[in-house]
C-alpha cells in the first residue's frame, strides 16, 4: 500500500482520541457529496471548482487579494491583435505538468477544444467566444513552440476574453496524459472525472466517491511546490461531526459549518474562525415547464413575498449569509444592493388568488440533504404552506439534485450561484440568456425563453464604457428582479474554521480562490 493510502486510512479510521493530524498533511473536513467531476471541462460543483486552482493552471489567473486584476499564470505575457480580436500568448519557459511533460501551444488548443466539443455545464463560458463546436479550432492557433493566438468572432473586448480565460473551464491540461485515455470519443472526459493532468500545485493521488480527495504535492509546478505533501479533504456529511474533528484536532480545516457549531467554536482555545466575504448568491429556482401555475408569473411574483429573508439571515444562519436580492453580489460593477422584498403572506395570497392560483398546489421540492439547505427549506415550507402552497421536500445527495436541475426533473429547487470569473457577465449569461435552448444556461434549466433580454445581455457585454455597461447591468438585474423564475434571496460569508497552527491559508471572494500551496502547519 502506498504511503498516502496509509496516512488516508488512517485518518478515515473512526476517532478513539485526540491526536493531531501528520504534519505533512492537511485535512479539511468538509461535504464533497456534491463532486460530479474533477474535469475542468464539466465540473461545475463547489468541490470541484474549489479544487481547480490547485491543480490546474490557465494562461492567466485573477489576483488571489483583488479578483479583477489579471495576472500571468501559464502565459508569462500577452499581446492583444490590431483588431482587437484576438490575442497571442508567450508561454512560460521552461513550464511542465505534474506528468512532467511540457506545456505546448498543443495542450492550450487540446483543452480549450475538448471542453468547448465536450458541451458539458460550464461550456457556456467559452460559448461568449462565439466558439461552438464547429468553429473552436479556428479560433485557437499554434504560433510557434512559445506562443498560442487566441481569436472570437463575439462582439466583446479583450478585457472581456482576458476574465473568461480565468474560469475554471479555461485550464490547460496535458494532452499527452488525457488524449491516451480517451473512450468513444469522450477526450478522456470519462478518464478525468476522478482524475488531474495539470500542471498546478497538486495532483489527485486517489478520490473515492462520497469518502474523500487526496492531493499529492507536484513538486515541478511552475508556480513553485506547496509547503505541504499532501492535502486531504474528507468527507463529513455532519456538521456536528465536522465540529467535532476540528476541536479535537483531527481536521485542520472546517468548512460548511452550521451556525451553532460556528457560535460554540468561537469560544474554543486552539481553533481560529475565518469570515470571508463570498461572491455566493442563493436562489430559489422554478421549472416553468411542469405545470401552468409554476409557469404562471404570478407565481413567481407571489413566492417572492414567501420567504422570510431576514429570519432566514438573521435567525438560521446568524451571520453566514446576508439578504441580498439580485443576481449580481456585491463587490461586481453594477451590483444592486436595494431589497424591496420582505415576507408578505397576505400579499402573497392576494396575487395568487387574482391570477386563479388556488389553495392546495403541491410543488415537489429537491433540496440538498445537508445545513443550511434543509434548515432553509423547512422555513420556505412554513412561509409557504402559510399562502396554500404544500413544498414537497426532498432531501438528496447534493450531485443528484444537481443532475436533476440540469435535466428539468424538479419543480422547485434551492441553488446557490457562483461566478466563473471576474465579470458581471459570468452571473447575467446563466440567468438572463436563452435564445432557443440550446445554450446550457440556468435560464435554460428553468424552461424561461428569453430572447429579447437574451439581446439586452449582449448589448452589456459590448459596451466598453465602465460607467454605462454597469447601467445596463442594473437594468438587467432590475427585471429579473421583478419577473423572473427566479427569486435571489442570499450573499453567502463563508465562515472557514482553522486550527491555531494553521498558517498561509489564502480563500478569496469566488469560489474557486481557494488555494492550498502556501499552507504550513
């Protein structure tokens, strides 16, 4: 058995006593029953994401303290073509992955083109390139062996292309590694579900399903090797069990922890509490297509008068998330930050009555089987129950309910958003663009066709003027705010739970700023 096998084992092995974890090695207890996959070009979950910068690299990455500045990451420097529709990226010499094969113009094209042909969740992102499945190959080029030309035919600036190129989707992985493994014409997407060819701090030594994800130190990333051997992020379910690791000092880090567990933890010696600010929003979302009444704008008028936004807040998550009642969170050019919706159940009733909603609608209703997401839907089922309206809960595993978002088997569902990069665009593409259908949108997952704010969402993009493209995306945010199937209840605060010896820790505003590799213990 190999060593990391040995230290896993161990550590999964029930808790008998006290005993700090190997110095070696980091263990983050966390829920990971939301892992669909570990490749950059489908995986779309937290778990996921918050694992891709550690072992993955894109040719540029946002700044880990200020998100909007772009930096260098496989590209050493950049030039943006004369019409402004392209750009040229010098590769950094000398860069290798975890396989130690070298980073190619080859590797840059293979992945943005898999993930792009793959259409997997997330493909959307570089769908704003005006790249699909037909036209992606033209629009990456080999220069030569240093350099790679990135080209769109989309309306939309080289700033625009610089903050897609830092989503998740955009890592590079090691063609060389993927290519070999690939099976009926999946480009090894089947392979890299459990799986890492990049070229970032770690790699994945093993990941078992609903256990854990061991990281293994790459020693030749070019970024510089991490502090630590090995990261182990394990599955606890519980948050109580999870309270229960960190105090004892068998996890040294703790995320997803409920509210009371966070209140006891701050008067513990030996643990430190983290509150940093997220670009989270949470949302109900409402399939449109099941049935006449959840189709019904009233409807979704109505259930924005059903939720105690401030209850919920204040009362259930007691400082781990703040009202927040449009798509864009703040700390992104044009965020709202008015709340013009509070509990109102006789409003509520009144609405539904008027549109000949009747009493006695049952709605089936997914949720994730883990706190907060129970806790809150239990409140939306009292508020909701209160205006006639019967939500069918049912708890599943986090991974399930995403497939059944994804494949319109639900009628309503508790989501939450993260952006996929540095743009008010990554929040307005998922809820304010569906043409037809054929784009892998939340406005999608909703059956909402919305062709003409479809048009209002390419008209922002284009603008180049900070000051009148954040107009228009209030505007935006304005209307989904009024009539939309969805209703933004949320802006998360994630409250991350250290031990004292912890140190380098570095978590930033989107999810996938979540870096291990200057961790020590």
């Amino acid at each position: 058995m190999a060593a990391g096998s040995l230290v896993l084992t161990a550590l999964l092995a029930p808790v008998v006593a006290l005993a700090d974890t190997p110095p070696n090695v980091l263990v983050v207890a966390q829920s990971i029953d939301d892992a669909v996959s570990f490749d950059p070009a489908e995986g779309f979950e937290l778990t996921t994401v918050q694992a891709f910068n550690n072992l993955y690299q894109r040719l540029v990455q946002p700044n880990r303290e200020d998100g909007t500045k772009i930096e260098p990451a496989l590209a050493s420097s950049w030039e943006i073509g004369a019409d402004g529709r392209s750009i040229t990226f010098a590769l950094k010499p000398g860069a290798t992955f975890a396989s130690g094969n070298p980073v190619r113009p080859e590797d840059v094209i293979f992945s943005f083109a898999r993930a792009v042909k793959l259409n997997k969740a997330p493909a959307f992102i570089l769908n704003e390139l005006g790249w699909t499945a037909n036209s992606v190959d033209a629009g990456i080029a080999k220069v030569d062996d240093a350099h790679v030309k990135v080209s769109w035919t989309a309306d939309v600036g080289p700033a625009f292309v610089l903050a897609i190129l830092t989503a998740p989707i955009a890592s590079v992985v090691d063609e060389a590694t993927v290519a070999p493994n690939a099976a009926n014409d999946d480009f090894g997407n089947g392979w890299l579900k459990t799986r890492s060819a990049g070229s970032g701090a770690f790699a994945i030594q093993a990941y078992t399903p609903h256990e854990a994800l061991v990281l293994a130190a790459n020693a030749k990333a070019p970024g510089g090797a991490p502090k630590l051997q090995t990261v182990i992020v394990r599955n606890v379910p519980d948050a109580a069990a999870r309270r229960l690791l960190i105090e004892q000092g068998d996890a040294d880090v703790a995320r997803g922890l409920g509210a009371d567990q966070i209140t006891a933890l701050k008067q513990k010696q030996g643990v430190q509490v983290l509150a940093i600010p997220s670009a989270r929003t949470d949302y109900l979302l409402i399939n449109t297509k099941v049935n006449a009444s959840l189709g019904n704008p009233a409807f979704w008028e109505a259930a924005r008068y059903l939720v105690d936004y401030q209850g919920i807040a204040d009362n259930l998550l007691q400082g781990q998330s703040e009202v927040h009642q449009a798509f864009l969170p703040e700390g992104f050019p044009g965020a709202l930050k008015d709340t013009p919706f509070k509990l109102d159940v006789a409003k509520a009733k009144k609405i539904l009555t008027d549109a000949g909603i009747a009493e006695g609608l049952t709605v089936r209703f997914p949720v994730f089987n883990e706190a907060p997401f129970l806790q809150i839907a239990q409140s939306l089922q009292s508020t909701f129950g209160q205006a006639g309206i019967k939500l069918d809960i049912q708890p599943g595993v986090p991974s399930d309910i995403y497939a059944k978002g994804r494949s319109g088997d639900y009628e309503f569902t508790l989501r939450y958003w993260i952006p996929d990069y540095f743009d008010p665009h990554s929040n307005a593409s998922a809820f304010a663009i569906n043409r037809d259908n054929s784009a892998n949108t939340v406005a999608k997952q909703a059956g909402w066709v919305i062709p003409d704010l479809s048009d209002e969402t390419a008209a922002a993009v284009k603008e180049q003027d900070p000051a009148k493209r954040a107009a228009l995306y209030e505007a935006l945010q304005r209307k989904l705010q009024q009539s939309s199937p969805f209703v933004f209840m949320l802006q998360g605060k994630d409250q991350v739970v250290l031990r004292d010896g912890v140190k380098g820790y570095v978590q930033g505003l989107n999810a996938d700023q979540v870096y291990y590799d200057m961790v020590s213990k």
